[in-house]
C-alpha cells in the first residue's frame, strides 16, 4: 500500500487511522474484479472534513460551475461535501494532499468507510470495527424485506462479503440529485410516508415500556448540563418551561410506546432523487429495531413541518392503552439525542449549531403540545 500526505493546512480524517483506513480500502478493491486496479502512480486527493475528495472532481467540478459544462461530478456522489466555487477552490489550493493507489472517486471516512466509483458506477460500503457482521446479516435481511415493498427503491447490491474482515457490501452507484427542494418534502409526504410505514408494519409493530428503552436519568442529567452551556433563544419557550415539560416527558412510569424494524438513519442526506424522479433510499447498513420516533425524527428535525403529516401515522400505530401519545414520543426521541450530543462539546461552534438546532425542535414540540 503506497500513500502519502502533503500538509498544506490543517485536516483531519476522523475515528480512525488515515493508514488503516486506506489499507483496508485497497485490500478490498484488489478482490474486486468489477474495478480496474492500475493506478501505479496513486491517485491524488484533498481532505475535505470526513472526505477524501479526488483533485480531478474539484476541478470538474470548478469547470461545471464556471463554463457551465455537461458534468456528471455533482450529482453522482450523494451527500458530495463541497457546494460552490469558492469551497472547491480553496480545497484545491490548501487543502491537505493524499495519494494512494485506489480508484475511488470520493472516500467517506467515519465510524463506517462509503467509497464511489463513478466510472465503474459502483458503491463501497465498508463496515468497520462497530459494526458486527452478525449486526450486518441483520440489516441485509431489512433491507431485502424493504425491496419487496413498492414505491420507491434502494441501490441494488452486486457483491457483498459480510463475513469478510472488514465486512462490505459493493452496489450500485445511484444517478441523481439532492434530496431537499420544496417540492421533495411534499412528495415524501404524499408518497413516501405510506411505503415507509408498509415497511415497518411488514416487519411488524410491537410495543414496550419507554422505561426500558430509555435512560430517564442519564437524559435528564444531559440535558441540563447542556442547557446551562449553550445560550439560550429568545424565540425558544423559556427555559424554566422546557426543563418542566421535559422532566414530564421523562416521567415515563409504565407508558408504552411502538418499535419497528427501521432504517436507522432516516435523514434526507440518505435519500436521492433518480434521474427518472423516483426516491431512492441509500446506507441500509445499520438497520435495527428502534422506537417509530426515533425512526423518523431526523427528518421531522430538517423539516418540521412533517411532523403534522407524521403524527396519524404513527397515532393508528399506537394503539395499546396506555401508550405514551405520537408528540410525546417525538419529543422523548429528541430529548434522547440531544442527551447524546455531549461528545460535540457545547463550546465548539459547529457543535453548538447542531445541538441548538435540536433544542429548537424540542421546544417547538413543547410549545405545540401546551397549545
């Protein structure tokens, strides 16, 4: 394994060693026969974030931008890091270098590796040390049961080895755009909602005591250690307030609420729209059993007014008599990751911006359930 760095700045790859990452990469890519392994001379990257983006995509990217040429560089790399010229210029010139022999396009370094082979139009999917290959099985088996559903699609697996070390799946690399304009939300509405909610019925629905699925304590603890270190709104609902109605959420005593098998990680960044303008629905790789709220509040958290579109569908599925009511789920789901956001350390800004978006949720969802 040949790579390099070239440090013009300051960049950082996240969760794991750079070197181990890249080995495993190309240990995988060598027993791929679907990819031409010859890149003798390497590839040069620039770190991005958690990316390692290709020099030859900034550029075809800054020559799309500019000369308004035909590129196919923005729209086959869901959830692609660099959105303008001025972004893809300044990585270009100082970002930090790598080269390494593998023939990926763009890499994804995180608790998992996403890997795009646009020529080959392939995707790489590699599981790392979290993610056991009993947990993967499981998932698989999800998302073949998904696949049986009508109404939107997921990329069609070509390969996969999860009894591998490390694990890995390689699929299609899906044509598209974003998810995220105005008309999308409204056909997730419209469309997607009830082939999501077939899915986790064709999983079946069953209920449990909130007690055992959620920490009351650690939650609260959390929570107020968090309030106290971030500034607090003027356009929130007072802070006396929320900490009320959220030690009320917490009150759980013997209210139940519905699990579903899920996706996992239900955000827009995982969904794409085809060139055709059908969905798609990428990275069912930690698909698990999972609060109905939980579920989904990602998505009601980057666009609130689903909620309104969500709350019936998972009222007819709460049907046990003292299960907890659909706003207080959601607002218990938020409160839970907001409680799990201690690692972004309040102090940091681009911590501080992700837990004060939460924290807008939780008190929109505490200020509608007082109305």
């Amino acid at each position: 394994m040949k790579w390099y760095i070239s440090k013009r700045s300051q960049g950082r790859i996240v969760d794991h060693d750079l070197a181990e990452s890249l080995a495993a990469l190309a240990a995988i890519e060598a027993r791929l026969d679907a990819i031409s392994y010859n890149n003798t001379q390497g590839t040069a990257f620039r770190i991005i974030g958690n990316w390692l983006v290709r020099e030859e995509i900034l550029r075809n990217y800054l020559q799309h931008i500019f000369f308004q040429t035909t590129s196919d560089v923005t729209i086959l790399i869901p959830g692609f890091p660099v959105h303008g010229a001025t972004k893809a210029l300044y990585y270009l010139i100082f970002g930090t270098r790598i080269r390494a022999d593998i023939s990926a396009s763009a890499v994804f370094f995180r608790s998992n590796m996403r890997v795009f082979y646009n020529q080959q139009q392939m995707t790489l999917w590699v599981a790392r040390q979290q993610q056991s290959p009993e947990k993967l099985k499981e998932a698989m088996v999800a998302r073949k049961r998904f696949s049986s559903i009508s109404g939107f699609r997921q990329p069609k697996v070509l390969r996969q080895d999860t009894a591998a070390n490390p694990p890995y799946i390689l699929e299609e690399l899906v044509y598209g755009r974003r998810f995220g304009q105005t008309s999308d939300w409204e056909v997730l509405a419209d469309k997607v909602l009830p082939c999501l909610f077939r899915f986790y019925d064709h999983g079946s629905i069953r209920h449990r005591r909130a007690a055992e699925i959620y920490n009351a304590d650690w939650i609260s603890n959390e929570i107020a250690r968090l309030t106290s270190e971030v500034k607090w709104k003027n356009k929130w609902v007072p802070l006396l307030q929320f900490l009320k109605a959220s030690e009320e959420c917490l009150s759980m005593r013997d209210e139940t609420i519905p699990l579903c098998i899920g996706h996992g990680d239900l955000g827009k960044s995982n969904f794409v729209v085809s060139v055709n303008g059908n969905f798609v629905l990428l990275d069912w790789e930690i698909s698990q059993e999972l609060p109905i709220a939980e579920e989904l509040i990602k998505l009601v958290c980057q666009h609130p007014h689903l909620l309104h579109s969500l709350l019936p569908y998972v009222r007819r599925r709460t049907e046990d008599p003292i299960a907890m009511p659909p706003r207080r789920q959601f607002l218990l789901a938020t409160l839970d990751i907001i409680s799990g956001m201690g690692k972004f350390q309040a102090g940091r800004p681009w911590g501080t911006k992700k837990i004060k978006k939460w924290l807008c949720l939780a008190s929109m969802l505490i200020a509608e359930q007082d109305c």
